[in-house]
C-alpha cells in the first residue's frame, strides 16, 4: 500500500470520526500512551496523555469511543469507560480487559509508549444518581472499570454495595472508596468461562434491598445483565432504579460501533 493510499485512508477516518462526533455533540482526541501496567492477570492499564483540557470533564462511568483499526472499508471501534482523569498531568486512564481475542484486547496487549490512538467522546447515560439513598454495582471483569470509578465518587459514608465476579483472587482489585462498602465485593467465579458462570447471581440471590431509594448499575455480558435485571426486579426494586448496560455478548463479537449484537 502506498503512501498516498494510506493518507486518503487516514482521511476518510478522521472525516467518518468528525461525523459521528458531530452526530453525538461531543469531540475527537488524538491521546497518545503514556505508560502501559498490568493490574491483575487480566486487566491492563493504560495511561495517555491528552492536552485537550476540555476531555477531563467527563462524569464518573462516562466513556470514550476509541478507533480500533478496520475491517475492509468498515473502521472497527470499541467503547471504554473513563477510569481516571488527572487534570494537572493532562491524562486519561483506561483499564482494558485483555483475555480474548478481540480487536481491543490484542491492541492493548501489544500498546507502547508512544502509540497514538483516535478517541471520541466523552459520552455515555450511565452515571452516579445522586439523590439515592443507597447503590448497588453488579457485574462482570468488563464492568470493573466503570464500577470502580462510579464507587470511588460516592461522597464519604455513603452505603454502597458491590458484587464484581473475576476469574479467582488474583484478579481482585483494591477498592479505596470513601464510601461504606459491603457485600462479597468480589466473587470467584473459578475454572468456569466469563459469561457462563452462575457464581454472581447465586450470590447476589441473598440481596434484599436496603429501606430507601437505592439505584442498581448493572453491566457485563448481555445475557447477564438481564438475568440480574430480572432477579432485582423480583426482589423489589423497581426498573426505574437501574442502569443495565451490555458490554459484551458470549458467542458473538461487537459490532464494529463497538456495542454487542442485539438478536435474542
């Protein structure tokens, strides 16, 4: 492929990138890695720097849109949630689940310093309620992320309960909220796949509802997201009082606008 393809190539992203942000009233950002860790066997941060200071105003569990590579003509994106923003260094963290193989998961397996990456954003409906008397964070290792940060937001002594499934100790994070925490926090769903374990809603089968206006943030794979959806409702709560949000579906790949497919 010659230079002058690769140049209209690169154009015609940027010019799909610009439109999609202008139809999402948010911006396009060029960030460039910083540094690259790994958290646990199966989450990589990734730390970039971007100097748009307009970028770190996102609301805890707001995301941004990342352009991945492509597939054919078709440009392949993934949705990542904002971990940490540090407005002094001009930074912006992102935690990525590397088991798998799907596009996201072998860029972030092979990033280093240096490497550019297009984002757009930030965007997403999925944030702190802040008149709830209590929260509740449910969800699977691609949930952490969002769970976490969401968490780390709630002002001192705030009731906050947490069930996160991952794979066994290892993958256990600290949690450093201010908030009053409880529940298992992390459930070991052992030798069993992501996505096909039961070890999250067998113990969130016990969950009864605090007295109150709690709000539910739900997310993970598709199917159990509305299982746990569906085991809230029956305990009480109403579907007013929850965020479901699919990041992932077993079997079946995102689509390339980064969200999983919605056939039953």
């Amino acid at each position: 492929m010659t230079d002058a393809t690769l140049d209209l190539e690169a154009h015609r992203r940027r010019a799909a990138a610009d439109a999609l942000a202008e139809r999402l009233g948010v911006d396009v950002w060029t960030m460039r890695v910083d540094s690259v860790r790994d958290l646990t066997p199966s989450m990589r941060r990734i730390v970039f720097s971007c100097r748009e200071p307009e970028l770190l105003s996102g609301a805890p569990g707001t995301d941004l849109t990342l352009t991945i590579g492509s597939r054919g003509d078709t440009t392949v994106r993934r949705r990542y949630t904002i971990r940490q923003l540090d407005p002094e260094r001009h930074t912006v963290a992102l935690d990525f689940v590397i088991h798998g193989d799907g596009p996201a998961a072998r860029w972030a397996s092979g990033a280093a310093t240096g490497d550019e990456i297009e984002a757009i954003g930030p965007r997403g409906k999925v944030t702190v309620v802040a008149d709830a008397e209590w929260h509740l964070f449910v969800g699977d290792d691609s949930f952490i992320p969002a769970a976490l940060e969401m968490l780390e937001s709630l002002p001192p002594d705030t009731a906050a309960h947490l069930y996160l499934e991952v794979e066994g100790p290892d993958d256990e994070q600290p949690v450093t909220a201010a908030a009053a925490v409880s529940g298992p926090r992390w459930i070991h769903r052992g030798e069993a796949a992501a996505g096909e374990s039961t070890a999250l809603l067998d113990a969130l089968a016990g969950f009864v509802p605090p007295a109150g206006r709690g709000f539910a943030y739900i997310g993970g794979e598709h199917r159990l997201v509305n299982a746990v959806r569906r085991l809230l409702l029956d305990a009480g709560m109403t579907a007013e009082d929850m965020a479901p949000k699919p990041y992932w579906r077993l079997g079946s790949a995102n689509a390339d606008h980064g969200e999983p497919p919605r056939e039953d």
